[in-house]
C-alpha cells in the first residue's frame, strides 16, 4: 500500500483498497483477517456496488463467505451491485451450490 501512495482505506482508487477485494474473491482467509482492521466501515466497503460477499460469492469462497458473515458483513446479503444482483445471486449464476446451499 505504501508504495502506491495511497492510504489502506482509499477504496475509490485503483490499486486502494483492493487487497480486500483480492483476499476475499481468492479466498485468503488469513490474508483477509489481516487486511480488515486497516479498514473502516468493512461491512459496507464497496468498489463499483461490489461488495467483499459479492467476491467471495461468486468465486465459490465458502470459508471466505462464512468469516465474512461471522463478522459483520451479514448486512451485506441485502446489498445489490450496480446491476441490482445480491452477492447470493452471484454465486447461484456462477454455478457455486455450496455458497447457495450454505
């Protein structure tokens, strides 16, 4: 982040922020866990209406999608995109029964 010279919460900048994004859409737990205290306001962080549930969702991240529920980004299940698709109906079009049944 530091070499970007950009602050870890700048979330409307390419290359800011997006670490979430990537822990969260490659289901890197730990890396996640580590990344979320630089944050403010995690449960709502977005990029383009996308949210860290809609990544998680979408790549089959089950563990992913269970620790970011667990902690606080049960709000987001309501969320929409910009295209007005929740992050559960991300995972049902991309083929992730284990997302939807759980």
């Amino acid at each position: 982040l530091d070499s970007e010279n950009c602050l870890p919460n700048q979330t409307g900048e390419v290359g800011c922020g997006m670490s979430l994004f990537y822990a969260a859409s490659g289901g890197h737990v730990e890396s996640l866990k580590l990344l979320w205290e630089y944050f403010d306001n995690q449960t709502r962080l977005q990029v383009l209406g996308i949210t860290l549930l809609h990544c998680a969702c979408a790549n089959g991240q089950v563990h992913t999608v269970q620790w970011l529920v667990q902690h606080g980004s049960t709000g987001c299940t309501l969320l929409k995109d910009y295209q007005g698709k929740t992050a559960l109906l991300w995972a049902a079009r991309n083929g992730r029964l284990p997302v939807v049944q759980w």
